[in-house]
C-alpha cells in the first residue's frame, strides 16, 4: 500500500540470525502490501537501530493508509480475496492475542509495532466498510512532468478531481481546452464523465462547455476539459442624456494556475443499446400522453 517514492531505505544492519527470525516471525502476522521487503528489514534491525526508524515508517503508513486512493486499493485487494471487513478487524484481534501469548521471545518493541500496523490497517478496512464493492483499475499514462494522479477528495465522493498543468486565462465569452497531462485506458463497458467542481460553478462564471463530457474507451489521447468563461465581453453600458456613451463595463477573464482542480471525472458503466423497428412504440407499455410541459410546472 505504501508508495514506491516513499519507501524507505534501511541501512545492511548485519542483523544476527535471531533478529532474521523474528523479523519472519513478525512478518507473518502483517497484511500483505507493497513494501513488505523493507518492513522486513526494519523488523531484522537491532533493537537501538529500530527505535530510530520505526516511527518514521509508522508515519509514512499511516499517511498511506488514510490516501483514498490506496484505501480504494484496499477494498479491490479484501474484495478479490473474498475478505471482509469485519473479517480483518477479527484477524486483528487473534494477531494481538497471539503476540502477547505465543511470542515471548521477541522484543516488545517489535510486538507494539507490529500492533500499531494492524490497528492502521484495521482501521481502514473499517473506512471502507459500506462503500463500493467493485474497484476498476485504470491504466493512467502521465504525457507532462506536472500531472497528478485523478483522486477522491473524500472516500464517499462520486467523482475524481483532475488538475491543470498550464497556466491558462479564459477571457470573457472565449472557450478554451485545458490540458490536465493524463492519458487513460478506460475498461471496455465503461465511460469517463467530465463534469464541473460545484464551487466553480457557484463562484464563478466558469462552465465546462460539454457537460457531461465523455471520455470513451477508445479513446487514447491527452484528456483535455473545455471550459466557457460565460461572463459577456461587454457586460454594460452607460448613456448619458444625449446618447453618448459615459462608461463600458467590461466582463471580466478568468485564470487557471497550474495544479489547479479544474473538473472531476466520474466512472460509469455503460449499456449497449441494440435497436429494432416496430409498428407503432403506443402499442408498448404506458403512454403517458404528451411531453414538453405537458404536465405543468405545479
């Protein structure tokens, strides 16, 4: 679960057999999640050199486990197992029990530690408890140095914040493409929806023009996000009791700045519609009788 470019690097500790035996021993009763090299080698250190790098490696965990995106792997991960999350937090127990019990050899040190991990996990296992079942995996290709991963800004969100990589100024009434770096593989049977972030919308006058937006399976290319500046070139004007003109209220531009969340993508699965000719559709179902206001506005 860790990320690869927070993997930290443990010195070769020489560590005596002992510690390699405990180190496997502790091993076991971890989840199984990236990083689990290192976490060996922390747990093989000599007991002066693990209280140095413990905690950082606590820290770094716990930052990696409440990452929505790797609480998302997490459910992907309990799911194709089978495992839920109840499951885990019972497994957490016997793991406490048995270490408390069972291994009186190893350091507590070591013990308290291997604790603290399972409670983290647990502990998001328990976050994900009641949220989606299923996970799609997309392959994401970064096409600019500034991209950022697509993300949940809270695990019960719809949709996934994208970003900008370009500073880019929308004057009034113009319409622009917005680059946001990312090339993406959407699964066969899915769709991506560009929709607007609804602080924007309700603070400013920019719009995504093609709302929903749809990005197809198909498709390979950079995603790019169109957005309107809606506010008028001209937004007023003054005459004074001659006719002349006094004043001109112009509309106002709009800035993107880099790494500015700009839309969010929501997954949808997608039907397929398979069509065929019929005599008349009346004939199917209900009519309800008209449309296009036919049944009022009260």
């Amino acid at each position: 679960m860790a990320d690869k470019d927070n993997i930290i690097e443990f010195p070769n500790s020489g560590a005596p057999l002992t510690d390699q035996k405990e180190a496997s021993t502790l091993l076991e009763m971890l989840p199984n999640f990236e990083g689990q090299e290192e976490m060996a080698a922390l747990l093989a250190l000599p007991e002066e050199e693990f209280k140095q790098f413990a905690p950082v490696v606590l820290m770094e965990l716990e930052r990696s486990i409440n990452n929505t995106s790797d609480k998302l792997l997490l459910i992907q991960g309990l799911n194709a197992a089978g495992i839920r999350a109840e499951d885990m937090i019972t497994a957490g127990d016997a793991i406490n029990k048995y270490l408390d019990e069972e291994l009186g050899s190893i350091p507590q040190i070591k013990k308290d530690f291997v604790k603290q991990v399972v409670a983290m996990v647990c502990n998001g296992v328990a976050d994900t408890e009641g949220l989606a079942k299923r996970v799609i995996s997309i392959p994401v290709e970064f096409c600019n140095p500034d991209a950022k991963m697509p993300e949940y800004a809270h695990m019960s969100d719809s949709g996934l914040d994208v970003y900008a990589v370009e500073d880019v100024r929308i004057n009034p009434g113009e319409t622009v493409l917005v680059k946001t770096g990312l090339k993406v593989a959407i699964p066969i049977g899915y769709e991506l929806q560009v929709r607007p972030k609804s602080g924007r919308a309700l603070k400013t006058k920019m719009r995504i023009a093609n709302t929903p937006g749809t990005i197809d399976a198909g498709y390979r290319d950079e995603i790019g996000i169109i957005i309107d500046n809606i506010e008028p070139p001209i937004k007023d004007i003054t005459l004074d009791d001659e006719g002349k003109v006094t004043s001109i209220l112009y509309g106002a531009a709009m800035n993107i700045e880099k790494g500015d969340k700009i839309a969010q993508l929501v997954l949808t699965e997608i039907p397929k519609a398979y069509f065929y000719q019929v005599e008349q559709v009346s004939d199917i179902g209900e009519d309800r009788g008209g449309g296009f206001g036919s049944t009022g506005v009260k």
